[in-house]
C-alpha cells in the first residue's frame, strides 16, 4: 500500500495542531495585537487596580493601553477652583509604564461630571473660558509625555447632528455660543498648546456607523483638518447591544475620517446582554463574540484605525449593571477573570482568523 504520507505523520499533524490551539490560548490579547500592529486597551478604576490583585494582573498581562474610568474626569481630577487631585490617576499612569503600557487621556471638555463649583459658580461665559483654559492647561501639561492622546472633547453632538447644549457651549458657554463648533476648536488648540506632542481626540457615541451624528463629527473634522484647526483622532465609543452594528458601516465612517488625515480609534467598547431572564446563555454569550469580532475587524481593516479599548474588562467591574439595569455581562472576561468567547474571538481577530 502507498502512503500518501508517512507513518505517525497523522500523530504528529494532531499534536502539532493541539500545541498551536494551546498556544493561541495562552496567548495574551496585546502580544496578538502587538502582533497587528493595534493597542488594545482597557478603561480602568482606581479601586480595584490597587486592591485586587487578579484586577492589576489581568490587566497587565493582557493589556497594552489604559484610560482611567473616571479619574481624570474633571471633578475627579479638579475638584475645587484652585485645587487639583492628581495623586490617583498618577499613580495609574505610573502602574502603565511599570507594565508597558500607553496611556488615553480622558476627558477634557464633557457635559457630565462637571464639579458643582463650575455648574453652580454663576460664572459669566469670560470666566468659564479662563476656568476651562486652566483645567486643560494644567492637566494636559501635567501629563505631557506621559499620556499620549487625549479626548479633548467628549460628547459634543446630539443624535440628531445639532450641537448639544452645554454648560461649555451655551449654557452659558465660553464665548462662541450659537457659533457651532467654535468652542470646540477653541478648546482643541489650548489642548494642542499645553502638550503638542499629545494626540487630540474628538470621541462620541452612537456615531460609529452611518447617521445624522456621526455626518456632523465628520464635517467637523473637514473643516477642522481643511482649515489646520489641531485634531488628529476621533474615537469610537462604541456601547453596543445584542443587537450589534453593521461592520459595513463602521468600517465604511472609519475610511471616510481616515480619508481626512486623522486615525481613529475604538474607545469604549462593550456588548450589553439582556440578563432580565438569568445568567447569559451560550447562545448571548456566542453572539456577544461575534460582534466583537465584527468591530475587532472594522478596526483591523483599516491601518489608520490604531486601537480597540474596552470599557472595562472584567464583568465584576463594569458600568453597565448600573446605568442600564437588567443588562451586564458587557466584558471579554467574566466576573472571575475567567476569557469569556468575546475574549477568544478579540483574540482571533487580532491573529487574523
Ligand atoms: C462612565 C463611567 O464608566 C462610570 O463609572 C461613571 O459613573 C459615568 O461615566 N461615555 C463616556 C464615559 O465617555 O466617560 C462614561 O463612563 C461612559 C459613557
């Protein structure tokens, strides 16, 4: 009898085959993405990184980017007029570069968690603008060479591509109410001024794919990168359901702003599973997999796009439980650190399967 190949050969293709699956499992998600040239990063808190130690290790050995959750928001980080806290998010970004990883900054200019010595400050439009010119001269000097990008500004757009109404805008503003997005690039170049080496974001959400909102970032960004405004990056927040996004879409607004000169960037993703009925079933869990292989994928296909970065990792500290009650389960890791298959098809992803 002829062999089509020879003895053992069967043996040796099966062992093979199982060392590599093993291999591919043991592989943490930032060497596959090193390896694709992508970070891939996490939104962390304070808290558990410096309590738990299955929190700090996760993170280190699977990450290659960080954002504080809340830390360097602006009542975190300056919360009385002449007083700023930098002592926490110090301490996270020195936890990054221990462990080699980049650190986002965020964010600058945002509608929420806004300290109550601003909102209630009865400041007139003069007074806000040296107040907002201060907290980003100062935080973004403080950590120049240190964080690399920053959301400049985060939110700015209603769904329906109107500018939101905001205390930084026109409530009362800081001098460019009624004047678009005037205020927006006012505050992009105190930002390029106090650090310009940092790399400037616009980041929302609900403009990942295709509509009304994310039409009005992109004019935007035109008229921004035509007229030499600084803005170098927007961000993708990208909260999702079961019911996923179309991946034709997102990759098709990421080829629109790439076409302008900036890079783009996942910033927050995770897929909420409806747990009003129990735990997540396998089929929830499949399908949660699936859709962050598509947006995993969105951002692979397009070199300008830089980084895919969770909003969390771990199940057991997530923000989802508490803003959309019913919902959970968000993350690539479960609430015992244990790769759920979202973590497995990120993985896969990232080694191009
Ligand atoms: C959320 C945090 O995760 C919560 O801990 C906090 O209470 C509220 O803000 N979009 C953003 C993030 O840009 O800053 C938000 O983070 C989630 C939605």
């Amino acid at each position: 009898m002829i062999r089509p190949y020879p003895a053992g050969f069967k043996t040796i293709i099966l062992i093979t085959a199982f060392l590599l699956s093993a291999a591919a499992k043991a592989q943490p998600l930032r060497q596959a993405a090193d390896m694709a040239g992508k970070l891939v990063g996490a939104a962390v808190s304070y808290d558990p990184l410096t309590t738990e130690s299955d929190y700090s290790d996760t993170l280190a050995r699977e990450f290659s980017q960080m954002t504080c959750e809340n830390e360097m928001k602006f009542s975190s980080i300056h919360p009385g007029q002449f007083t700023y806290a930098f002592s926490k998010p110090d301490t996270m970004v020195a936890f990054a570069q221990a462990n080699l990883m980049s650190v986002r900054g965020h964010t600058l200019v945002w509608h929420n968690q806004v300290p109550s010595w601003v909102t209630g400050g009865g400041f007139s439009p003069d007074e806000l603008s040296a107040i907002l010119q201060d907290h980003i001269t100062t935080v973004v000097s403080h950590y120049a060479g240190q964080v690399y990008a920053w959301d400049v500004v985060n939110e700015a757009f209603n769904n329906d591509g109107s500018l939101r109404s905001t205390i930084w805008y026109d409530s009362p503003g800081i001098g460019f109410a009624g004047q678009g997005t005037a205020y927006i690039e006012q505050v992009f170049r105190w930002a390029r001024a106090a650090d310009p080496n940092a790399v400037v974001f616009y980041n929302d959400f609900g403009a990942e794919g295709l509509n009304a909102k994310s039409d009005a970032i992109y004019s935007m960004v035109a008229d921004f990168t035509a007229r030499g405004v600084p803005i170098d990056g927007v961000g993708l927040q990208m909260h999702l359901t079961e019911s996923g996004i179309s991946a034709a879409d997102v990759a098709a607004n990421i080829q629109r702003l790439t076409d302008l000169g900036v890079q783009v960037q996942i910033t927050e993703l995770d897929v909420r599973l409806d747990l009003r009925n129990g735990p997540p079933t396998q089929e929830q869990l499949d399908r949660q997999a699936s859709i962050y292989h598509d947006v995993a994928t969105a951002c692979l296909s397009n070199p300008s796009c830089t980084a895919v970065t969770m909003w969390g990792f771990t199940d057991k500290h997530s923000w989802i439980p508490s803003f959309f009650p019913g919902f959970g389960a968000a993350l690539p890791f479960d609430e015992t650190y244990q790769p759920k298959p979202a973590y497995y098809s990120l993985l896969n992803a990232f080694l191009g399967n």
